[in-house]
C-alpha cells in the first residue's frame, strides 16, 4: 500500500476529521445560507426564492475544477490545433457575413474589428460552444465545494443582480461549468463590468444576439486600454549571441507582478532594433514610435514576440501567453491578406 493512501486512511478516520466533515452543512443548508445572505444584501425574498430554490449540486462540476487537465504544450503544437486553417477562413468569412455590423461597433468603441472576430472566434466558435450547464447551480455547487468559495459567491450575487436586471431568463441562464456565459464567455462579474447593450434595447444578450456580442467584447478591450492605432504586437528574430536578461521574466505574482515586469522589460522599438531584432523575414522593425516588451511563451529556444500595450488588453481577457498569441495570431490572418 502506497504511503499517500495510508495517511489518507489515517486522516479519515480521525476524530478531528469526522468532527470537521460533520460540522460542514448539507449543500441544502448551504443554499438557505446563501438565501439569507442574498436578502441581506437587497435582493427581495420572493426573488431570491424563485432564483435559489431547487437548486441542484452538480457533481460533475466539482470533478471538472478539481480534474482540469495538463498537457505539455508548445505554440508550435498549440497554435495549429486551436486555429487550423478551417477557423481562419470561417473567421475570415465571418468577417465579411458581419462586415456592416462590425465596423459600426469597431468604430464606435475603437477597437479593430478583426480582433472581435478573433475573440468570439477562439472563445466559443463563432458562438456555437457556449456551454449548456445551469449557471446558478454550477456556482453554488463551486462555492458550496470550498476551494474557492469567496469568488463563487461573487459570481453568484453578480448572477442574481443579472437575472434581476431582465438580461436574461433563469431557464435559459446557462455556460460552461466554471460560469463562463454566452458568446463571449464573461463570467457574471466580467458581465456586469463589461457587457454591453449594442443594439440599444434594454437587454444585454451575449448569448443569442450578435449586436450585443461584438459590443461587449469590444467594450471590455476598451475598458482594458485598447488602442485602435496599434496592434497586438509581433512574432520576431534574435540575433545570435542576444542578452537573454532582456527578455522579460515569466513568473509573476498575479496581474500585478505581471504589469510590474512589463514595465521594468519594455523598450521602444527602436531600441530593439538597435539590439539586432528583426520581423520574422528578417526586415527591419517598423519605423515607429511605440514600446514593447520582448515576452517568450516558452523558453529561449521557442517562440519570441514583441509585444505593445494591446498585449496588455489581451492578457486582462485571460493570462496566457498561448492564448493571447492564438487571438493575435487568428486577428492577422483575418486581416491579411486584406478582405
């Protein structure tokens, strides 16, 4: 018998063990908890007994948060599976399908319309994957479970201020297992702060309603310092021999520690010109007045990118470096050649 099972036996069956597991209420109580505190802080009780009531512990969600897998990736394994050829000419076709409607909203936020194609087209398939899970019973079940509860309970009062707001029906307020909703996949804080009402009718629809889709994907880049005269950032060459200690540092404590390092690495480009960097065909940087960080998503053998402040916008929507390259990457082939 393994070590590890034999302590866990040893644990289990332990006073202290059986007397915290006993202490810990049935998810029923639980969910009459959460009722009263959903009525402590303004929801009306008829409201939250309607909302919370019936509510079903999903299993199958606590395994999934506790069993994501890990695979060993690199972007050149990454990049060909998440956008194969088939997505960049869906995306590109997309593009044209949507052309009036998405450069209404690119103008009106001042974000590049390629890059709302990018994001929708990456995050659920030009909203075809969105999830099918009972979003307020996935987030009572998360925070019931314990490992996060603090930030399940956010999401659920943000759900309930949603379903209050006339958004959208309970029956049809579903997503992913982990609360992620609609066509854009904003979690109900991200709804809260970014959605937005693109069509002007009172609702903001991010699960059936392509105005409201493209409005909000574009406004939360906004919101995160989008700058529509720039673009993401670029793949790039290193000269033999470059000062690995100028490119910048992967480990950082949270968005924070992240930004930190940003700042501390970036350079304008011609600086990095300077150093003997080059686009990928081995021309010379563009001849402009903007900063980038020089950011590896694997190691000094991998990849390199120059990355510019839009970097930033796009690592706020999710902090990975595979993912943020893969939307990069998808934009500029849905840009060009040019449609």
């Amino acid at each position: 018998m393994k070590l590890r099972t034999i302590i866990a036996g040893i644990l289990l069956s332990s006073p202290i063990f059986s007397s915290l597991a006993a202490d810990k209420p049935s998810f029923e109580q639980y969910v009459e908890g959460l009722k009263k505190e959903a009525i402590e802080k303004g929801f009306e009780s008829s409201f939250v007994e309607t909302h919370l009531s019936n509510l079903t512990y999903l299993k199958r969600v606590v395994k999934a948060d506790k069993n994501q897998p890990e695979f060993v990736e690199t972007l050149d394994t990454y990049l060909p599976k998440r956008v194969p050829e088939w997505k960049v000419k869906k995306a590109r076709e997309a593009y044209v399908e949507n052309r009036e409607l998405l450069e209404k909203i690119a103008a009106e936020y001042g974000v590049q319309a390629r890059f709302i194609v990018s994001l929708w087209a990456l995050e659920t398939n030009f909203g075809r994957i969105q999830g099918k899970m009972p979003i307020i019973d996935s987030i009572t079940t998360l925070s019931y479970d314990g490992r996060r509860e603090a930030f399940f309970k956010r999401q659920l009062w943000a759900s309930l201020q949603i379903l209050q707001e006339g958004h959208i029906s309970k029956e049809k307020f579903v997503g992913s297992w982990a609360g992620a909703m609609g066509q854009c996949q904003f979690i109900p804080t991200s709804f809260l702060a970014y959605a937005a009402d693109g069509d002007k009718d009172g609702k903001k629809d991010i699960w059936t309603n392509k105005t409201d889709v493209f409005a909000s994907i574009a406004n939360y880049l906004k919101q995160e310092g989008w700058d529509n005269n720039k673009t993401w950032g670029r793949q790039v060459q290193l000269p033999e021999n470059f000062d690995k200690n100028l490119i910048m540092a992967k480990n950082s404590k949270g968005r924070k520690g992240w930004l930190e390092n940003f700042a501390k690495n970036e350079k304008p480009l011609s600086e990095w010109a300077n150093l003997g960097i080059t686009r990928m065909d081995g021309k010379p940087l563009p001849n402009v007045d903007v900063t980038a960080a020089l950011i590896m998503p694997d190691d000094a053998k991998g990849r390199m990118y120059l990355a510019y402040d839009n970097y930033k916008s796009l690592m706020h929507w999710n902090r990975s470096y595979y993912f943020v390259t893969s939307v990069g990457y998808l934009a500029d082939r849905i840009g060009y050649p040019k449609i």
